[in-house]
C-alpha cells in the first residue's frame, strides 16, 4: 500500500496525469470548450512545478523503487520548463494548422510524466515503466499532423526504433537482474562493486541496457532515427522530443555509471563512452554542415551535443553529473528558443523548413530573429551566452580527470559546428530578402515562447552561479 | 571615481542597449547619440589617464574581485597597468573616428552598425582590462560576434566568406586556449587545492608548470603553444595572417579602422600579458621561433604589400609586416624593446588607422581603390593629399612622427641580442618606405589619366574632423614620446623582471 508521503512525493506527476484526464474528457465531451485546453494544460504544468518546489524531497520512497531527490527536482523542473514551452508553442501552432484539440496536450503531459518517473527511478523496472510512459504518447504525436507524409514516416520510424530500445533496455535489465539477482541500482552497484571486476554477463547487461538509453539520446551508434524524426514531426513536438528524454535518459545513465563508478572499474567503460561520444560529436557536426532543412540540421546537431554531454558522463563523478545537468538545462532553453523560431518563420508544415527561407528575415522581423541568432551562437559554444557555461564546465571535467584529449575533441568539433550555426545567421542577416517575400501566419505564443527561452539563454549565460550551485547541490546527491 | 574601469567598459553596451530599444527609422539620432557615447568614452578615459599614477608597480583603480562564478573561483575583476592604459586609450579614441568615417558610407541597418560596434567595445576594453581569465576570455570571444556582423553585413562583394574565415580562424586559435586555460586552473588547483582564474593568481603558479623535454612531454610548452596559436592568428602572424587581407578588403571603412586600430593589438597584448607573463620558460625556449616568424612577417607583408593593386589590401598586407616589428620587440626582451613594441602598437592602430580612413575617403567618391584608377590627383585633392602624404611618412617612420620612435626602440632595444635579426628588420623598414611612398606617387602625382578624377571633391570637414585626433596624437608621440613611455615604464620594467 502506498504511504500517504509515497503519494506526496509524486503530486507533481499525479497533477499532470489528473490534468491530461481532464483534457481528455474535455475533447470527448465538451470539446466547445477545447480552445482553453492549453490554457489547463499550461496551469497544470506550473501547479506541478510548484508543487515540486514547495513540496519536501523525501528521498526513497515506494518501498526504494523511487527517489525523490534534488536530483530528481533539477531533472523535474527541467522537464517541466521544456514542456511549458512546447506547449506555449503549440498553442498557435496548432490553431495554425487547424489542429486545436485538447488530446494533444494531454499527450505532451503524460510523455513528460513518463520522464519525470524514469528520471526518479533507482529501480530496473520502474525505469522500463517510465520509458515506455514517455514513449508512447510521442509515437502518436510524431505522426499529428497525420496529412503530411513525413510526419507519418517520423511517427512510425520513431515506432519501430523505439521499440528496438524497449527492447533493448528490457533485455538488458534481465541480464542485469541476472548479475545483481534484484532489480535495484542500488543493490546492483554493491555486488558491482564486491566484485570489483567486469564480468561478461554485466558487461553485455550494461551495453544492452545503456543500448536503450543511447537510442532514446540519439546517440551514434544508434542515432540514425534523428534526422528524419526531427524533420518530420511537428515543430513543438520535435521540441519536447530533442530535450525531455534525452534528459530523462542522462540522468538514467548517471545514476547508473556513477553508482558503479565505472570509470574507475573498467578502462572499457573509458573508451566505449569516449567512442560514442566522439564519435556522435563527429558525426553529428560534420553531416549537419550538408543539411539544407534547419529542422534536420539541429537533428544532427543534437547527436553532437548529446556527444559533448556524454563526456561529462565518462567523466562521472561530482563534477561530471554538475557538468551534465548544466548542460541539459542549456540545451534545452536554446533548443525550444531555436524550435519555438522555427515554428514561427514557416509558412506551411507540408513544406521543408529550408535555411534559405530565412534569407533576410533578420531585418525584417527582429525579434525572432534575434532569439534565433542568439541560440545558434549559444549552440555553436561562444560567451556570453548558456550554451558557453555548458560547454566549458563539460570540458573542464575533462581536464580535471586529466582527459585533455576529450576537451581538445570537444573544442574542435565546436570549431567545426561554427560552420553551420553562421550559416543560420548569415541567412537572416547577410543574404537579400527574396523577391516573394514569405507570408508567416501570425503566432504570438510562438514568439513569447521563442523570447522566453532566448532571455533565459542569455540570462543563464552571464549569470550562470544560480544554476551552477542546483546542479552541484543535485549532483552531490548521485554519489548516495 | 570608483568603478571608472566598470563605466569605461560597460557604458558602451548600457548605450547599445539605449539604442537598440530606438526605432530603426531614427538614423541621425543614433548617429549623433553613438557619437556622443564614444566622446564621452574617451573622456572616461582621459580621466583613467588622469588619475594614473606611473610610480605604482602592478594593476590601478581595480575593480573587484566581485564573486561571479564562486564554485568555480571565477569572479568579475577589472585594473589597469600602463599597457593596458595606453591601448584603452586608443580604443576610445579610435571609436569616435570610426563613427565619423561611417556618417555617410554606412546607409542601411545604421542602427544595427552602431549597437555591433558598441558592443564591439565593450568586448575589447573589457578584454584589455580583465584581470580575470575567465573574464578575459569571455570578453575575447564576444568581441567575435559583432565584428562578424560588421563586416558581414556592411561589407563588401565577397562580405559573407570573409566574415565566415575571420570567425573561423579567430576561433580555431581561441578554443584551444580555453582548454589551456582550464588546464592552468587546473594546475592551480593541484598545487594550492582552491579553484581561481584570477589573472595574479596564475602568475603565481603557471610559471611552475613542468617544461619537461620534448613539445609533446611539456605541459608548459604545450599550454605556451595554445595560447600562442591564438594569439598569432589575432596578430596576425606569418603564416597565420591569411584571414586578414580578406577582412580588410571587405569590411566597411570603420570596420577595417577597428580591426586594425584595436583588434590586432589584442594579440600582440596577449602575447605580452599571458605567453610572456605566465610563462618564462617557455617563452625563453620560443624566443627564436618568434624573431623567426617576426621578421618572415615583416619581409614578406612588405614584399607582398608592394605588388598589390588595391590600396586597402596594400594597407592590410603593410600591417602584417609592421606587426612584425611588435612581435619582433616583443621577443626582443629588453626594455627599450619593449616599449617600444607597446608604444608601436599605438602608432599602428594610429597610423594604419588613419590609412584605411583616407582610403575609404576617396573610395566612398570613386567607388575603387585599385592604384590605377588613380593619378596626378595632388592638385584636384590639394589638402586630402597632404593629410594622406603626413600619414604615410608617420607609417615610414620618418623622425619627428610616432613611427619612428617606435620602430628605433625596437631595432635598438633589440640589437644587443639579436644583431641579424634588426639587420633584417630593418630592411624592412626600407621596404615599408618603398611601397607606401610608390603608391603615393602613382595615386597622386604620374600624369592624370582618368578624366573622372578632375571633378574629385577634396576631404570634407567632417572627414577632416575624424581624422584629426589621430594627426595630433602622431605628432605628439613622435614629439614628445616620453609622454607615453613613462607611464608604462613600471608595468614593463615588472614584466621583463619575471
């Protein structure tokens, strides 16, 4: 029987389930009143922020299948940011493209409670719960826009890889119940650390079982869903799907190589994580020189920063996860900022969101453009903006666990992501408007969910301590 | 004053932000209120200047340390010395004149011309001024994005590959650095066990850096190597200065002024501040790769200067070759030299400065700048060519003007050690006056053969204003040097102690 605090402990997730029935109920039977759906949806994601803020941290709880911690609260408040967003842009994204109904929030609210349950679980199967939570709402809302052939073809690409990674993840929780003869972390890492060795049946547990989790970070080698995903999907939901599970998936990934302290265990760890991480940020940052379609190119730009993010995860420890965490809330505000754009500077989602459709907007509407510039310069790494504070604390992991040569990697390929993030630029400023000049369709909350995330990019960017100091504090906590 | 460092430095992106908030459509106003933020500006620093006492060893008026960053020791802290002071001072007053010579050539986006340039300031006095290194290197980078604006937006033909190479290059340079840096943090947390990026901390513990015994085995020389990198690519020097004459060829007329009046002297004072500073030893062990690379830029920018038929990209390649005898100064390591090295990096931004001005005078009336669209224009342009004819001889060194005193500490001060090297130097000098002094005739005297130049109007009072304050300042260094020299003779006299 849950406990009175087991409940507590997770009032923000049943905030935002109790809301997406609400929403449901409303399409079904009222759906005259649908256009406040966002409204409620809107409400219920910052009701469960409070409520995470407000409420005790009571650590283990569900009989230790759980742990709310601080940090699963850094994690919540990450997702829960990246979710107001995706909502507040699919607000007139829809009303756009004539797809105002209340289901489509109540999806993004449970896939983001599937996230924020994966992101406090210390428990095999719970984490598999979490995951397919997270999951399956977004299979639909990859193929929403159900008339435009390549929202169909995301829907179902992201279908069958995801169910690879559930597969995936499943087999290797099973392996890993083999090793450990429980299905808690916690459990797992002590006879891991009895052992003192890596045996062959944790070793083909943990790929298995870190296999999954790197689908759903979209990292090499199982990255090649992105593109076509990113592309394809709406622009809101490309939004949530490039923060909220890599989030939830980092942290997964943390909790596990931090308890096992696998750095130190195994050498293999050192460079099967070096290879996926330098590899992704390679990958990643030279085909994204290519693309054309801007949606496509941050898909590959986001295999990239899932590869810088990834150092920081070798790297393990205090420092490492502080680095990590930082890193995940940069690239969130500067991601949602770049989609929220994106969705605003399009004339229709049947056609690609070319980078040369952008020529010359920089003058003509500023404002979006700024928030645009803004984030591809914090994408691409340059002071003063959070994109920055991310990289360098990455980095500086690296080289405090005398990794040099991952931070070198690390820099060049920022060097080399330099390229396409200008083009961004050089298209909105440098380039003629062209003679048929685009007509954008009217969409404030777009553009208040664009100027949002740019000031906090900026903001967190010259004054990075508050945001610093969570991350320390949460990662603290990773050790136990 | 408390806070003036504060002020001088972020005054100009309070204004940008001023600005930025005014409509577009304004154009004069924000002509007229960019020009009187950067007067202001210079009066700041005047006052700097002013309360400058040349006795005190190390930094001034220091503002800070203000915890910015505390986990990480990284906190907000600005102090000049007498290096610092007197490129501070050319920044500002190269500001103004930059606003001056783009009244009539920048016509589009004038609003976003000047918030780019006066957040283009702030970057570059906060850079000259950060006595944090953390702080230092975030100022360097922000000074990338609106100079890259500039020159994209406002440029010429080939405006968006230039920009692209000149953030590119700065870049490759300026990465590396930052992981030398955390590598310095790093080690100062090894040996002291607290984080700091606190410029005076690392004095104290860079120099300890193990010089081991290859390249590849040297902690310090490999740190000395990313910081050098990214400073000869500034600089620039041979061969890292490929990304200039495309810059300069293509940036807007205030644009080349800024770039070569402040920007490159951004290297030259990183090599002085960080690689010569932080570390001794290494830079004892590099002293002869710089002479080399030093006098190969001095002989090749004047050689490739002479058979240019653009004057702007004969002025570009001529700033590599007197970027040179900086860098040659610089590893000279005396105090003559040095000084000199400093003091010619003035003269540079001065001269150099003036140079592109002219160049954009007459190409803002003639859209070209090749040499021989020109000829016999003395008489049509009487005053523009006496303006133009004064700044050459300041560029040439001839006594009496800045360029001289400059170019005769450095040779000097460097001749003690390095005898073949000011012998090859100095025919540089030589060249310098061969190729300055061969444009002025074929621009202005030969025999006029384009009949389009009869009815060329001379230089404007406006244009003579902007150009005026740099006149007055090469005339009183080549008069009365000591007036620079003194006030850095302790800064430098502390550094070469080191």
């Amino acid at each position: 029987m849950p406990t009175h605090s087991d409940l507590v402990a997770l009032a923000p997730e049943l905030i935002l389930i109790l809301a997406a029935g609400v929403l449901l109920l409303v399409e079904a039977f009222l759906p005259r009143i649908r256009h406040a759906a966002s409204g409620l949806a809107l409400v219920s994601v910052a009701g469960a922020a409070w409520a995470r803020l407000a409420l005790p941290l009571p650590g283990a709880v569900w009989s230790g299948m759980l742990r709310v911690d601080r940090v699963t609260a850094f994690v919540d408040l990450y997702i829960l940011v990246a979710l107001f967003l995706s909502i507040w842009m699919a607000v007139g994204f829809l009303r756009r493209n004539g797809l105002d109904r209340a289901e489509f929030h109540a999806l993004l609210l449970l896939a983001a409670t599937g996230a924020m349950v994966m992101a406090a679980s210390v428990n095999l199967l719970t984490i598999f719960l979490g995951l397919e939570l997270l999951s399956m709402p977004l299979y639909v809302l990859n193929a929403y826009l159900r008339r435009v052939d390549v929202s169909l073809e995301a829907g179902l690409k992201y279908f069958v890889v995801g169910a690879f990674a559930s597969g995936f993840l499943a087999y290797g929780a099973a392996l890993l119940y083999g090793v450990a003869g429980s299905t808690d972390l916690a459990t797992l890492a002590q006879s891991v650390v009895q052992e003192g060795r890596m045996t062959p049946l944790l070793a083909v547990g943990l790929a298995m079982f870190s296999g999954g989790l790197l689908f759903k970070l979209a990292l090499f080698p199982f990255h090649g869903w992105a593109p076509d995903v990113y592309q394809g999907s709406p622009t809101p939901v490309t939004a949530f799907l490039s923060a909220v599970p890599k989030g939830a998936a980092l942290v997964v990934l943390l909790r596990l190589v931090i308890s096992m302290d696998l750095l130190h265990l195994t050498n293999r760890w050192l460079w099967a994580g070096a290879l996926v991480a330098v590899a992704s940020q390679f990958l990643g940052n030279i085909v994204a020189i290519v693309q054309r379609d801007i949606k496509r190119m941050l898909g590959y730009s986001g295999i990239a920063h899932m590869g810088y993010a990834m150092v920081g995860v070798i790297v393990g420890g205090t420092e490492g996860a502080g680095a990590v965490l930082v890193y995940l809330a940069a690239y969130t505000f500067m991601n949602m900022g770049a989609f929220a754009v994106i969705a605003l500077l399009s004339e229709s989602e049947r056609e690609p969101h070319l980078i040369g459709d952008l020529a010359g907007q920089g003058w003509r509407r500023p404002i979006p453009a700024l928030a645009l510039t803004v984030c591809m310069f914090s994408l691409a790494g340059i002071p003063p903006f959070v994109g920055f504070t991310g990289k360098f604390l990455v980095f500086k992991s690296a080289v405090d666990a005398g990794l040099v040569w991952l931070a070198v990697v690390g820099v060049l390929n920022s060097l080399i992501s330099a390229f396409y993030y200008l083009r961004v630029v050089y298209t909105l400023y440098m380039r003629p408007l062209p003679r048929r000049e685009p007509a954008f369709p009217a969409g404030f909350s777009i553009g208040a969910a664009a100027a949002t995330a740019a000031v906090a990019v900026v903001l967190a960017g010259i004054f990075p301590a508050p945001l610093i100091r969570a991350a320390e504090a949460a990662a603290q906590l990773f050790l136990g | 004053m408390e806070h003036l460092l504060t002020y001088v430095t972020f005054g100009p992106t309070a204004a940008a932000l001023v600005l930025a908030l005014l409509p577009e459509r304004w154009e004069r106003l924000h002509r007229w209120l960019a020009l009187a933020v950067s007067l202001g500006l210079f009066a700041l620093s005047l006052l700097i200047w002013k309360g400058f006492d040349p006795d005190i060893t190390g930094f001034q008026m220091v503002d800070g340390p203000l915890a910015w960053i505390p986990q990480l020791g990284i906190s907000y802290h600005l102090g000049v010395d007498g290096i610092s002071l007197l490129l501070v001072l050319l920044t500002t007053l190269l500001i103004p004149v930059v606003i001056l010579a783009s009244w009539t050539s920048i016509t589009e986006h004038v609003k976003g011309f000047h918030v780019s340039l006066l957040f283009l300031t702030t970057g570059m006095i906060g850079a000259f001024l950060a006595l944090d290194i953390f702080l230092f290197y975030v100022f360097w980078e922000v000074m990338l994005i609106p100079m890259y604006f500039i020159i994209g937006v406002w440029g010429g033909a080939r405006r968006i590959y230039a920009a692209v190479k000149f953030f590119i290059y700065t870049m490759v340079g300026s990465l590396l650095m930052l992981v030398a840096i955390l590598y310095l943090a790093w080690f100062h947390h090894q040996l002291t066990g607290a984080w700091s990026f606190a410029y005076t901390d690392m004095l104290k513990t860079a120099p300890q850096l193990a010089m081991g015994t290859g390249l590849l085995s040297s902690p310090q020389l490999l740190v000395f190597a990313a910081f050098f990198l990214a400073f000869a690519i500034k600089v620039p020097m041979f061969p890292f200065h490929t990304w200039l004459p495309d810059a300069h060829v293509e940036a807007p007329t205030g644009g080349s002024i800024i770039l070569a009046g402040v920007l490159l002297k951004l290297g030259t004072y990183g090599f002085l501040r960080f690689n010569r500073a932080l570390f001794p030893a290494a830079w004892e062990a590099a002293v002869p790769l710089i002479l080399v690379l030093a006098v190969v830029g001095i002989l090749y920018g004047a050689w490739v200067a002479m058979v240019q038929p653009d004057m702007k990209k004969l002025v570009a390649y001529s700033s590599v070759s007197h970027l040179g005898f900086v860098m040659l100064g610089l590893a000279g390591g005396t105090l003559a030299s040095t000084q000199g090295a400093v003091l010619q990096m003035v003269n540079h931004g001065l001269s150099t400065g003036a140079l592109f001005l002219l160049v954009g005078v007459i190409y803002e009336r003639r859209h070209t700048r090749l040499i021989a669209d020109y000829g016999g224009i003395a008489g049509v342009v009487p005053v523009y060519t006496g303006i133009f004819l004064f700044v050459t001889l300041s560029s040439i060194g001839l006594p009496g003007l800045n360029g001289f005193v400059g170019e005769f500490l450095i040779l000097a001060g460097t001749w003690a050690g390095h005898p073949l090297f000011v012998v090859l130097g100095a025919l540089g000098v030589i060249f310098g006056a061969v190729y300055m002094l061969w444009m002025v005739q074929r621009v202005f005297w030969n025999p006029l053969v384009h009949e389009e130049n009869r009815s060329l109007k001379d230089i404007n009072l406006r244009e003579v204003l902007a150009v005026l304050p740099l006149l007055v300042f090469i005339v009183w260094i080549g008069v009365h040097p000591t007036t620079f020299l003194s006030p850095m003779e302790a800064a430098v006299r502390l550094l070469l102690a080191r």
